[in-house]
C-alpha cells in the first residue's frame, strides 16, 4: 500500500487549513473535510487524489467524477 498512510476521516485534510470554512466540503472518496469549493478546490482530499494520479496518470482531471 501507500507508505504514507491518510490519518482518519475524522481528521480534515490539511488544505482546510488555508481557505474559508464556506470552502470545504466531504471529499468525494472518502467523505474527509477538504477544501473542495472555490479558487483551488478539489472534489478529493490529498490521499484521494495521490490515489487517484497513480491510477490515472499526473494529468488526472475530474470530469468522470463531476458532482452537480
Ligand atoms: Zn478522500
């Protein structure tokens, strides 16, 4: 597996740490508190989204995985 284990959900990603609370979200995965919404927003939390390059590739885009 991965050699850096993801702390628990319960923990939030630390990219929360750095924006508005208005901006986090649950990771579309994981369901982890991440700063999905707004100006460098992502739909997955950093564990999410190492997970995610290493499936598809560095130019990994979330179009498949788009929420309304
Ligand atoms: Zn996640």
């Amino acid at each position: 597996m991965s050699s850096a284990a993801p702390p628990p959900i319960s923990e939030p990603d630390p990219s929360t740490h750095s924006c508005s609370s208005s901006y986090a979200g649950p990771c579309s995965g994981c369901q982890r508190t991440t700063h999905k919404y707004g100006s460098g927003g992502l739909p997955l939390c950093q564990w999410c989204l190492a997970s995610a390059r290493q499936n598809w590739g560095p130019a990994v885009r979330f179009t498949s995985t788009r929420t309304p």
